[in-house]
C-alpha cells in the first residue's frame, strides 16, 4: 500500500518512522537503521490524535505501528527491519552458487578480511545477521584507531570499510545469520536463518562476542523497550531531560556513558567492583570525572527491573551495606562484557576454550603437536581453526585483544592464508 503522509515541519528526504519509542520494534528500526547510516526521522507519537493526524493510524495501540515512510513516498505499515532493509535494496541474496571465501560477521574483523580478499581477486561474499559495524558500530568515537586523530564514529568507519569492500566486489549480505554449518569436500555449506544456503571452498569466523545479560528477572520483557545491551547510539537523542543508567565498569561503559551524557539530564554509571575496571582508559575515566552531568556510583548492582508496558524503575543493591533502593528510570543501558557467537560451532568439533572462543594456530598445539581430529601434514595456520580452511579474526578467537585496530589487522592477516589453503586444494 502506498500513501503519502507529509507531518508538518518533517524533512522530505529522510525515511520517516512513526511509533511508540518505549515498543522493542521501534528500537530495532531505529538500532538498524542508525547502525547503517541512513538518515531517518523518529517521530514520537505520545497520544492517539498524533497517532491518527501523523501516521494515518487509529490510535497508540493501533498494530499497524511502526509505520515507515520512505523518501519516495512508500509506506510500510508495521514496519519491521527486513521489510524496511528490503524496500530500501540492502536485503540482496547470494550471486553465486560457490564463493572461495565466506565470512560470517561484518563487524571491522569480517570487513577488513573483506576488503582484502576481494581486492586479490577472491570471491568474497560477508554474511551479516544484523548490520555492518558489530560492536564497533555502537561506538560513538572510536579514539584509538591509526589516521584518525579527532576519533570517528563506528559506524562511519565501517560504512567506509563496506563500500570499499564492495568496491572490490565483496558481496554483502545483511540481516542475515548463519546458524548451522557443515564441512565436506574441502566445502563449507552454511544454511542460514532465512533458509538460504552459502558455499564457499574457504571460510572466516569473525563473528565476535554477544552481551552478556545480567541474569534477573524481566529482562526479555523489557528489552528495548528501556533495557538495552550495549551502547544503542540510536536512542541518546531521546533520552532529553531523563536521568539514564549505565550498567558496567569498562572501556564501553564508560564510552556509552560520556555519549549519553551529551543528551541526557543525568548519566549514573553502575560498577559492581569498588573502581572501574582496568580496562577503562584513563583518558575516558578522568573525562567522566570532569563531567557535571556523570556520577559513578562503585559497588552497585542491578538485581530488580519493574514498569507497566516499558521500564519504569530499577533497584540497586549497595555491595557495601547490602541495601536496595528503588531509582526511577526509564532507560538503562547494559555493557558488562561478553561471551562469543559460537553457538554454531558446539556440535561440529571445532575446537573452543572453556569460554567458548575459537581456538586457532599455535594455540592448538600441544606440545608442539596438533590435536588428533587435524589430519593434514601441516600444522594449522596461525588464525586457522582446527578444521582446514576455517579460520577465525578479531573478538570470537581465543586470545584476541578486543580491539578495533587489532580485529582490523587479524581480519586482513587472515588472507594470505586462506591463499595457501586454497592453493593446496
Ligand atoms: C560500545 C563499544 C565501544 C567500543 N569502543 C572501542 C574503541 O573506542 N576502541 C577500540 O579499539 N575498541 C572498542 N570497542 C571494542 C571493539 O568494538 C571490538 O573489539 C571490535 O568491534 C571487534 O570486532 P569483531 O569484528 O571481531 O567483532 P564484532 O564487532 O563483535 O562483530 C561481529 C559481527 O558478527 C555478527 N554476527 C554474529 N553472529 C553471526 C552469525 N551467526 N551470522 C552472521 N553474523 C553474525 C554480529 O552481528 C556482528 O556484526 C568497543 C566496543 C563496544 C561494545
């Protein structure tokens, strides 16, 4: 259905989404559609009239909400992200019926090996269950990556990586996740979540780590709808004259906090230890020290979450007294960390560490042997997994810096030996 609808004061030329801001499906739309750099609008409807006037619904509660309204006028009613990726031509399916490299994961490990690949002529296709970035695409400033020295955001950074990628002929395919995979005749066949398969002669894990989840009670119920893991750079503009939490006691924390407090009334940030963690910059933790509008409250920890359709409240144990209090919030962002997306790997004997990275190269010796399921002459190549030709980049292996610049240089460095596996078949 195709109608046009023109809110006074709404800028033409962006997409346009109109809904409810505390429902998870507006979070994902926006959560996307930011991660991919194209510029939308989020129109907030806060009563029925606005809901009937602007979006042409019948109310708040009208299921058709999300709506989107694209550039062109084409409206899409309940709008999910599949629908809006599709009409907006990022959803494309694979071109080829066999690729020599496939690469799960376009976070800066899975780009980077994409650009190189396909600049020396490998037949490269990505495969991205969300959108291009990972978890650097959640970063408001990366500060630390080489040639940058005001810091760029993560998304920029990996949309540039994507069109040159793409610009060499990498195929990118996104929303779409690779659950289930199988090795034979020095093949790797991926059947993915839509129920498309991919086929590649070599293959590259860089599908990095997911948050971790705090572990207590309505935490599915209230995710997106107030409860977000990770930084969600989408909803800061959003949260004007809120006081917001900010749960961990790291480098992202700390980041997500100084970007939110940039929009927020008040940013608290919750650490569980008696200080941030020593993986939090120096530079970042005296800046959030001279910022009026952050507190950082030590030795606390969230162990309830309550509201109605959305969060409405938190409660806050004290670790030194051991009381509760209950803060009124409406927005807490998590980023405690995470474990790897290797789900996948559990049943294929690809060989993990106890915390479920992919174990690759030297690390796979043991006493200069390789285990025994390796059947070939060689020892694995540094970066590759215990199966021939499957190698893993950046966050998701064992041992790795969880760094941009380092998931950069491993996802490039990972090539010139999917090179000589291939060379070998
Ligand atoms: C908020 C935040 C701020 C940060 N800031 C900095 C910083 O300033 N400087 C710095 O050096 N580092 C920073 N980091 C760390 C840095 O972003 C990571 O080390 C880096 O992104 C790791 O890259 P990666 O490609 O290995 O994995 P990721 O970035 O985690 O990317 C993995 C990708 O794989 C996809 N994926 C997962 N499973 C599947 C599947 N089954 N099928 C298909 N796709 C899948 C995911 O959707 C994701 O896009 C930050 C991290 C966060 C969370």
């Amino acid at each position: 259905m195709t109608t046009e609808v023109d809110p006074p004061g709404a800028d033409p030329d962006r997409v346009r989404l109109y809904g409810v801001h505390t429902t998870p499906d507006g979070y994902a739309l926006r959560d996307f559609l930011s991660r991919s750099t194209v510029a939308f609008e989020w129109i907030d409807l806060s009563h029925d009239d606005q809901a009937r006037r602007d979006a042409g619904v019948d109310g708040l509660d009208d299921p058709r909400l999300p709506v989107c309204v694209l550039a062109d006028g084409t409206r899409l009613e309940r709008a999910t992200v599949q629908s809006v990726a599709k009409q907006l031509d990022l959803l494309t399916t694979a071109r080829s019926r066999e690729y020599d490299l496939s690469i799960y994961g376009a976070g800066p490990a899975g780009l980077s090996a994409a650009v190189a690949a396909a600049s020396e002529g490998l037949r490269t296709v990505v495969v991205e269950r969300e959108a291009v970035g990972g978890q650097a695409g959640a970063s408001s400033l990366i500060e630390n990556f080489p040639g940058f020295p005001g810091g760029i955001s993560g998304a920029d950074l990996a949309e540039r990586a994507r069109q040159q990628a793409a610009s060499f002929g990498a195929e990118i395919l996104l929303v779409r996740e690779g659950v289930e995979a199988e090795f034979h005749d020095g093949r790797i066949d991926v059947r993915l979540a839509d129920g498309g398969r991919v086929r590649a002669r070599a293959n590259l894990c860089a599908t990095g780590v997911e948050y971790r989840r705090l572990g207590i009670d309505g935490e599915e119920r209230y995710l997106g709808a107030g409860l977000y893991y990770g930084a969600a750079l989408s909803e800061a503009a959003l949260c004007a004259d809120e006081h917001v939490y900010v749960v961990g006691g790291g480098n992202s924390a700390g980041q997500a906090a100084r970007h939110l407090a940039a929009y927020a009334a008040h940013v608290t940030l919750l650490v569980r230890g008696e200080r941030p963690a020593a993986s939090m910059s120096e530079y970042l933790l005296s800046r959030l020290r001279a910022t009026p509008n952050v507190t950082i409250a030590t030795r606390r920890q969230v162990v309830g979450l309550s509201g109605a359709a959305c969060l409405e409240r938190i409660v806050v144990r004290d670790g030194s007294t051991g009381r509760e209090r209950t803060e009124p919030t409406g927005r807490m962002f998590v980023l405690i960390g995470g474990e790897p997306n290797t789900e996948w790997a559990r049943d294929l004997g690809i060989i993990r560490d106890p915390g479920g990275y992919l174990v690759t190269g030297p690390d796979l010796l043991d006493a200069g042997r390789p285990p025994a399921v390796w059947d070939l002459d060689r020892d694995p190549f540094y970066l590759e997994t215990s199966i021939p030709g499957s190698f893993a980049a950046g966050d998701v292996r064992h041992g790795s810096v969880k760094r941009v610049a380092s998931a950069v240089g491993e996802g490039s460095m990972a090539i010139p030996f999917v090179h000589r596996h291939l060379e070998s078949l």
